[in-house]
C-alpha cells in the first residue's frame, strides 16, 4: 500500500520526532502537534488520513478531542496513545470511536501496523457504554500481558461473538467474562455462570438446558435451565474443559442452530445468549486426546483472550494488593497500607494460585497483626507458613485420596476465610483435587493401577471408574 497522510499529536517532542521519521521511512507523509490547538489547525491545513493522539495534552484531554475531530471529519481513523495504561481508558477510547488504543510504552512495528490497518479500514465506531464503576472492577495493572487483555475486551464489548477466555486458575477468567458483559449491549440483562467441574455429569444438560416436569426420575416441576435464565444476556461456562463428551454435543447444536429444548420437551426454545466460555486446561491437547470435541472448539474459540499468569506480570502485584486491601477496609477489615519491602517481596513471589491468592493473602494480612503498616517481616511469616502447608500436602504415602480431599477442602475454607463462597464448595475442591491427584499417583508408581489404588485406599475398579471419569488417561507403567 502507499503512504498516507498521518497526524501526530503529542506533547513530547521526543515522541512525536520518533513516531514521525518512523512513519516516514514507510512512505508515509506525516505532520505534528503538540496541543489540541495545534491539531485543529492541522486537521485543516492538512487533511490527514489517520489521526494519531495522546491523551493528556497540554490544553486538554485527547480522548473528550475526538468528538471535535468527528465534527471535523467523521471518517477519519483514530489510534489512541496513552501512559494511563488502564482498562476503563481502553474502553473509553473504544467508546469515543478510537480505531485503535495502543498503550505506552508501544513498539513502532505495533503502531505501523495500526496505521497501515487504519488506512485500509477506514473509520470504525463502536458502540460502547463505559459506567462510571468501570474502575471498581479489579482489572488492574499496566503491564504489557494486561494491555492487550484490555485491547482485546474493548475491541469485543459491542458485538455478540463467542469468546474462550483462557488461562490458569485463579487469573481472573470469570471477572472478564463479567467486564465484556457489564459493558456491552446486554449489560442490563442477566449474567449467568455455571462452573462445568462443580456439576454431576448427570444433571449438566438439564442444568445448562432446563427439564419438563416428569422428564426423569424426581423431576416433580418444570427447572428452567441456564440459558432460559441468561436469555437475553451472557452465559459463562467456567471450566469448559470438564464438560462432558455428551452435554457437548448438545452445546456444539446449540451454537450452531442457536436453538434448544429442555430435556424431556419436544418444543424448540430460541436462545438469545451470548456466549462465553473459559478454561485451564489445554483443549488442544484434549482434542488430540478424544475427550473435547473439535468442532465444538472452534465454535467457542471465536475471539480467544489468554490471560497472563500472576507472575508474569510482576510488576502489577504492588498495585493489586494495594486495591485488596482497600477492598478488606471496605469490607470491615482493618484499613492497612504495605511498606516498600513488603511490597517488593509480593513482587518476586511465584503465585501458583494467581490473583485468588494474592486478594486472600491481603485479607489475611489485614485481619491480623495490630500494626497499620504491613511489612516484610509478616509478608515473610505468610510465605512460610503456605510453604509449610504445601510440604505436608505432597505427602501421599500416609495419606487416601479422601483424606486428601479433606485436607485441601479446610485449606480452601481458611484461604478463603469471610469470603468463603455459600455453596458448591465441595464440588469446587473434588473437581480441582481430585483429577490432578490422580495423575500425581499414578506418576509416582508408573501407572501401576494396583499400587496406585493401594496409595489411594481404593480398591482396583473404583480406581479404574475413577480414571474414566476424570479423563486421567494411561500412565508409563514401570517394569516388572
């Protein structure tokens, strides 16, 4: 394609000298301001053909200019800069119009291919409600992993297409699924969630699809089922993957007709849903396996958004633990503050369990101690107590598969401690425990199913029924 016309508005002349004589070397022909007044002078001397703006300006906000640009010109294609890296400044520039948000500090490939994108395109306009809570979600951080979640959340928001949100648990999945709800089109319709591994195989189509009276056995009234009640709204699949072989099959017809019948009725039912769907587990991996279907994948894998890992966004930690912890005041908890060390420390901790680890930890460290400051010390005393816990859990020798289970469900109650959930916890914890316990067994003697059960306090064939219903596959079996 050949060069195009380029505004660039920035206060910082470094930037703006950068941005141009990259721009330049790819053929485009580009002007700078410095200010919103000299941007409007631009826009008429030179008619560009993408607009590229800062937010904060000397003489104004870039993000409340663009409603004078569209004025000016209602086609032109704007890409938004900006160092407050935050969600609600993605979404409120996707509001406004932007065609693209892309957050500083930004790779210049990155913005060629905005501006070569913005050329082809021409204007894209969203229509995107931002409340004013959209800060009193906990999307928070500003490093690059959580940057482009919110690009992609801000490019999704207005449109209906199926999402999978992927990542490892204790990331957030079910918090983003609640943002593209909250705010998009359906936000003023219900937002249902339904966790796949907390659901007896047996009653997940009557949950997901509702039942008739009399359709089974101790069906005495009609159940309406989960996309009955997030008609008109979003119904979110946590744990995809536990989903199973046959509830996906009634899902894949679902998503392709976009009609469903309550077990046990004969009469079609229009589902108005959008659909979102997450998981951390390797579908690909499970496909290859047999035990997801693939054409029930690329059903819901539409528009994919990983989510990064705690400990890959290190630099966010100090900022969410801050927020944990004026949530617990606000809950009633003792208001506390962290020291430099202390939050330093949070910094280069691994977080297997993510940001569910994180809050739990804040609520943990206000409840106790009478100092308003936390530091190191206590953060250190936290950290060695969990590792403690986690030694003794790894411990299979002396210990059945029940046991264990019980082990971990009173961890999980005092992890969780005010913010225990009401219901399900169990089923949480079974689903979570118990498959990659089996795996762990098996490894140990490889796949020795006798000495695995023997480990377990099983006897053979509920080992076996087990493994089936898990999905646990066969193990490298060690020689006699």
């Amino acid at each position: 394609m050949s060069g195009g016309r380029i505004l660039v508005t920035d206060d910082d002349a470094a930037i703006r000298t950068v941005i141009r004589e990259a721009l330049r070397r790819e053929g485009h022909v580009v002007e700078t301001a410095a200010s919103l007044a000299e941007q409007r002078r631009a826009l008429a001397d030179f008619r560009p053909q993408v607009l590229v703006t800062d937010v904060v300006l000397p003489d104004g906000n870039g993000l409340e200019g663009i409603d004078e640009v569209r004025r000016h010109d209602p086609q032109l294609p704007i890409i938004v800069l900006s160092a407050q890296n935050t969600f609600t400044t993605a979404l409120r520039a996707t509001e406004q119009g932007a065609f693209d948000y892309l957050p500083k500090p930004f790779d210049l490939s990155e913005l060629s291919r905005a501006v070569s994108d913005a050329l082809a395109a021409g204007s894209r306009h969203e229509d995107v409600a931002v409340p004013d809570t959209a800060e009193d979600l906990p999307l928070i951080g500003r490093s690059p992993p959580m940057q482009e979640v919110y690009r992609t959340i801000a490019r999704v928001v207005a449109n209906d297409l199926t999402i999978l949100i992927l990542g490892e648990s204790g990331t957030g999945k079910e918090l983003v699924a609640r943002a593209i709800h909250d705010f998009g089109p359906r936000a003023g319709a219900p937002f249902v969630a339904i966790n796949m591994a907390a659901i007896p195989r047996e009653l997940i189509e009557s949950e997901l699809f509702g039942h008739e009276r009399g359709a089974f056995t101790g069906a005495a009234q009609r159940n309406a089922g989960r996309f009955e009640q997030a008609q008109g709204g979003t119904l979110f699949l946590d744990e995809i993957g536990d989903m199973p072989a046959e509830a996906q099959t009634r899902l894949l017809r679902v998503l392709q007709s976009g009609d469903y019948m309550p077990v046990g009725s004969a009469r079609a039912i229009r589902a108005d849903v959008r659909v979102i769907a997450a998981t951390h587990q390797d579908l690909n991996r499970m496909i290859g396996e047999g035990s997801f279907r693939e054409d029930l994948y690329y059903r819901l894998n539409v528009v994919p958004i990983p989510l990064p890992a705690l400990r890959d966004r290190g630099d966010d930690v100090a900022e969410l633990a801050r927020y944990f912890l004026d949530r617990a005041a606000a809950d009633g908890l003792p208001r506390k503050t962290l020291d430099a060390a202390a939050a330093a420390r949070l910094a280069q901790h691994g977080w297997p369990g993510n940001v569910r680890e994180l809050e739990n930890l804040m609520r943990r460290l206000a409840a106790l101690g009478r100092d308003p400051v936390i530091g190191l010390s206590q953060v250190e005393q936290q950290f060695a107590g969990a590792g403690a816990t986690a030694a003794a859990g790894q411990s299979l020798e002396a210990a059945n598969l029940g046991d264990a289970i019980e082990q971990q469900l009173a961890r999980y109650i005092a992890s969780y401690g005010a913010a225990l959930p009401p219901d399900g916890l169990y089923d949480r914890v079974l689903g979570e425990v118990e498959k990659p316990l089996l795996k762990l067994v098996l490894a140990a003697v490889r796949g020795n199913q006798l000495r695995a059960a023997k480990l377990l306090g099983l006897n053979r064939n509920t080992l076996r029924k087990k493994l089936t219903e898990r999905g646990v596959g066969p193990q490298v079996r060690r020689p006699d």
